[in-house]
C-alpha cells in the first residue's frame, strides 16, 4: 500500500505505508521533514497534514483528543489531521495529503 505526501516544494512523493501503522510513521520512514515530537500519542501536534478533499470521507473519524490537539497547530484548515492518529487500511491506499507547516 501507498500514500502520496506532498513536501513544501510541491513534490508529490509515493510512500510505503503498512497495514494498520500510523500514517505518520509512514511519513517519517520515507525521511520527509515532520517532527512528529510525540511519537505518536496525540500529545501534540507536529505531525499535522492536510488530507486531500478527496479523501475526507474515507479518513477514519477525528476523536476528541485528536481535535483538542488541532486547535493547538498553527494554519488549521478543512482537511487538518494529525497524521499519528490516522491508521493505513486497504481502503487508504492512495491516499493523498499535504505537510502542513512546520514551526
């Protein structure tokens, strides 16, 4: 399976990403720069990405901890999601999102 990640140069990168890992770990596995200082555990919000429109209504739904974290990250926009908080399923393969900005 795969995502497609697109870098602050607009460089779309094809990224392995395996079952049921979070997205984030995908990310930071093919190198590209998220801080993702948590580790994973929804404790802040450097690991913010903005999913594709396309894809918004297959994305698992963002739980209440995941939102509280959001209103944390700086531009927040529709598609704002913390990507150690999204799981790869088969039905993900493909997807597409952004890295937000990095502060």
């Amino acid at each position: 399976m795969k995502i497609l990640v697109t870098d602050f140069d607009n460089v779309v990168h094809e990224v392995p990403a395996e079952a049921d890992w979070p997205i984030m770990e995908a990310i930071r596995g093919a190198g590209l720069p998220i801080k993702a200082e948590c580790g994973g555990c929804c404790l802040c919000a450097t690991c913010h990405v903005y999913v594709d429109e396309s894809w918004a209504g297959r994305v698992q739904a963002m739980e209440d901890e995941e939102e509280m974290m959001l209103g944390e990250a700086p531009e927040v926009r529709p598609g704002s999601r913390l990507s150690c908080q999204i799981r790869m399923t088969p039905e993900l393969d493909g997807l597409m999102l952004s890295l937000a900005p990095v502060y």
